[in-house]
C-alpha cells in the first residue's frame, strides 16, 4: 500500500483515525493521576508521555483539544500544579484501558475501575497503587499546538519503583514488572527486552556489512 497525502484525507474516516495512530509504532502506557482543589480524584490513560531533559528532569504529554466541556484532568493539574504519572503492567490492562471512557464530571475513574489510589508523603495528587512505576510531577507550562492539542510540561518531583527493575546504571528493565505498550488507541503490546548497546561513539562504530 502507497497512500499519498490527498488519498489519506479521503480514507474512510475510523480507518484513517486508526491508521494515523498506529503508524507511530508503539507508545509508552502511562496512567495520568491528578485531584481537583475540591479534592475530586481523577485517572486517565495516555500513551503520549515523553523525555524532555534530565537536568532538570522533565516529561511531557500530550492533551487533546480542550472543548467547552473539558474533561477534569487538565483543569486539574492548572488548578492544583500537580499530577501523577505511572506506568501500566499486564495486571490491570483492561481497568486502565477503561479509564478512557467520558464519565459525568466528578466520577472518579479510581472507583468506577477499581483502581486502588496511593498518597505518598503529602504529595497532592494520588498515585495509582498498583503501578510498579510511580512519578509526581509538578506542572511547569502548557504549550498550545498548532492542532489545538496542548504540551503539558512538568518536572519530576518523585520516583516511586521497585529496586529489583533498575540497574546498576539507572535503566529501567520495563520487562522486568511486565510493562505494556500501545499501538493506535485501544491495541496492547507486551514490552520484551532485546539488546542493549553502548554509547555510541564514531570511533566504536562496528564494520556493517
């Protein structure tokens, strides 16, 4: 199949939805945690989490478009500063999957789903107890999109993981707690380890053949 940019546009419109979700190959599955001043509590997956620096260490994500009935994560973390990212394993898959359903405003996924919420040392936002990988962040800037999408950038606040999955040189086994993926909206991919390579520097670049 060569599809050029005008016979996309024209695709069937679900088929085109999925096939441009798909086509950037599989994304980290991350449940997103926040509660709103009035201590509203709300989880919602993503798969759109990204590095943006180690020093300072900073992620990003990726917000829809926020309509005139905008869902609570987003005025959340503007409200409160603060939010919780954490990462899903082969365990909880489907509760996660679900917590993408459009609930009435005020119902916390955490009970619709039955995902356990965790607060650690005062932090505002809950965590989801289940993850094996918790983060708090801390809301720095909300960057518009030419899409109407916002970038949601936040710093790393705390890391919550078991010490069995990292190494001697900080890398995350995400193999280790059966850590997922996501291709497209709604496809789950089991995360196997393969190799690991050196830094890469000229000197050390092998023959190819």
């Amino acid at each position: 199949m060569q599809l050029q940019k005008e016979e996309i546009e024209n695709l069937e419109r679900k088929f085109r939805l999925n096939l441009i979700n798909s086509i950037s190959g599989i994304k980290p599955a991350n449940l997103i945690g926040s509660k709103s001043l009035t201590n509203k509590e709300n989880v919602a997956i993503f798969s759109s989490v990204v590095h943006l620096g180690s020093n300072p260490a900073q992620l990003g994500f990726i917000m829809r478009p926020q309509t005139d009935v905008p869902r609570d994560t987003y005025p959340n973390i503007v409200e409160t500063g603060f939010y919780t990212i954490n990462h899903v394993s082969q365990s909880f898959i489907k509760k996660a999957h679900f917590t993408s359903a459009k609930l009435e405003k005020g119902v916390s996924e955490f009970d619709r789903m039955k995902l356990e919420k965790e607060y650690v040392k005062g932090f505002h936002a809950p965590f989801v107890k289940e993850s094996p990988v918790k983060i708090g962040m801390k809301h720095m800037e909300s960057i518009p999109l030419p899409n109407k999408c916002i970038l949601v950038i936040g710093t790393v606040e705390m890391i919550i993981l078991p010490d069995k999955v990292i190494n001697e040189l900080g890398q995350l086994n995400l193999e280790g707690y059966s850590g997922v993926g996501i291709s497209g909206l709604n496809t789950y991919y089991g995360l196997n380890m393969l190799e690991s390579f050196p830094y890469v520097r000229e000197d050390e670049i092998p023959e190819f053949e």
